[in-house]
C-alpha cells in the first residue's frame, strides 16, 4: 500500500467530514434587527430561505449518501476507526437537515400568521 493510499486520502477525506461537521453547527439564527423590528414579514421570508437552504443540505447529504452505498470500502467504514460508518452518519445529517427545515417552515408559518 503506497503513503498515498494509507495517509494522505484518509487525510483528505477527514478533512472534508470535519469541515461539513463545522458548516452544520454554524446554522444561522435570524438577524437581529429583523427581531427588533417585529418585520414579520421578513422574518417569514427569513425562515424560508433558510429552509431551502436546509434542504440544498440534505439533498447533498443524500448525493453523498448514494456515493458511499454505490462505491462501499475503505473509505466508507473505518478510515480512522472500525466504528465511524459513514453512510449512516450521512443519513442521520439527512434526517437532521429536513427535520431543521420543517421547524423553519413552521417558524415562517407562525411569522405569517402574525401579519393577519
């Protein structure tokens, strides 16, 4: 097995893993002034980009999903540890991602619903 193959791949794809790990606990919260402002409206509008958002999330999540059950091995189950599985971990991100985008959904709702 060449370095390559032993270190430097790994190396590479735990960096992409830790860098989406970093990306989804910097999900922003609504800006400050919108809040102040009582603009439910934009808020509304806020929380719906940042649905869609959540959803783009997801359906890359999904992508890479399919990635690792079309193409199982090394990289998939074990690269640092026996225990990491990472298409259950893209999964659970999946599941993550639509269930933070259904509570932005119904936090536009609530924000529409106060217009009337």
């Amino acid at each position: 097995m060449t370095i390559q193959k032993r270190w430097i791949q790994p190396g590479v794809l735990w960096g992409v893993v830790l860098g989406g790990l970093v990306a989804c606990a910097m999900i922003a919260s609504p800006p400050e002034g919108l809040i102040a402002k009582n603009d439910h409206a934009a808020l509304a509008t806020w929380y719906d980009k940042e649905a869609a958002h959540l959803r783009q999330h997801a359906k890359e999540m999904m992508v890479m999903a399919e990635e690792y059950r079309k193409n199982p091995g090394p990289s998939t189950r074990g690269v640092v540890s026996p225990k990491i599985d990472f298409l259950q971990h893209c999964e659970g991100l999946v599941g993550m991602y639509t269930k933070a985008a259904e509570e932005a959904d119904l936090l536009a709702k609530g924000h529409r619903d106060m217009l009337k």
